[in-house]
C-alpha cells in the first residue's frame, strides 16, 4: 500500500510542475525541459527570462496589471515595462521566485475552483478564512504566501474554518 502511495507522488508532483511550466509559456518560452523540482530549482537560480512573466501575466484571464499584481510577482508595472526593452536579460533570482510562486498558487487554485477565470476571481476576492483579505494582496511575502496556500488546501479538501 505504501509503496503504491509512493509511486503516485512523483506523478502527482510531476502534473502540477507541468501545469506551472505551461502558465509561464511552457518549454517555448524557458527555453528547457523540466522534469523535476530540482530542475526549476536550477531554471529560477539562473533567472526566468523576461518572456516568461509576459506570457503569464498576458494570459490572465481576470487580474489585471495592478498594483495587487505587482506585489505577488515583485516587480512594479514601470519595471516591468522597462524590462521588456531588454526581453533577454533574465528576471532575478527573488523576481524569478515570486513569478514561479504565483503561477503555483494559480495553478492550484485552477485545480481546486475548477477554471482559470474561477481561480483569479477568487484571488482577488476578500476571503473569510484570510480575516477577510484578498489571497493576492497576501502574496508579497513568504507567510503570506503560506497563509494562502493553506487556505487553498482547506478549501481543497472542505475545511473552510
């Protein structure tokens, strides 16, 4: 029974790499495969390239380039317009994080609402399990990063309190 358990993890973990992957453009856009955690590991050291938060960020259904956006990937709408001008240069190492971290926290949040449009709607909703903030403004800073992803878990699994 446990080594059945075991073999389903690294499937599973492998399924929700591939859908962050594909919300930063997939292996087009970093220009790599990956395969495994180890694998972004070494793609974020380098820095994602620039593109890779264009694709995410153009492909957002709901949330719009704001102030609430430039907090969860870590870089103001100015830089990020001035980054476009030099679209080889990679992200830094903490921009790099912060874009990956988003593009996970939507993908489960697709996962657990069920549409992208859902997952975004409700990122930018005030939530009773959050005392009432919005999950997207709470993406700034590593606890609050975990504040939602364990309200993201509740609510995969009923426990809303």
């Amino acid at each position: 029974m446990a080594l059945a358990a075991e073999r389903a993890l690294p499937e599973a973990n492998g399924t929700e790499l591939q859908k962050v992957v594909e919300l930063l453009g997939g292996t087009r856009v970093l220009s790599r495969r990956l395969t495994s955690a180890l694998d972004a590991h070494e793609l974020l050291l380098g820095g994602l390239p620039a593109s890779a938060l264009d694709y995410l960020v153009g492909n957002l259904v709901v949330i719009g380039k704001n102030e609430s956006l430039e907090k969860a990937v870590g870089m103001s709408l100015r830089t990020w317009q001035r980054r476009k001008d030099a679209p080889s240069k990679p992200l830094s190492q903490e921009q790099s994080g912060r874009a990956w971290k988003f593009a996970e926290i939507l993908a489960k949040a697709t996962d657990v609402l069920g549409t992208q449009a859902e997952a975004e709607q409700w990122l930018e909703r005030p939530a009773i399990g959050l005392d009432q903030r919005r999950p997207i403004d709470l993406l700034g800073t590593p606890a609050g990063v975990e504040l939602v992803e364990d309200y993201l878990e509740r609510l995969e699994y009923g426990v809303y309190a």
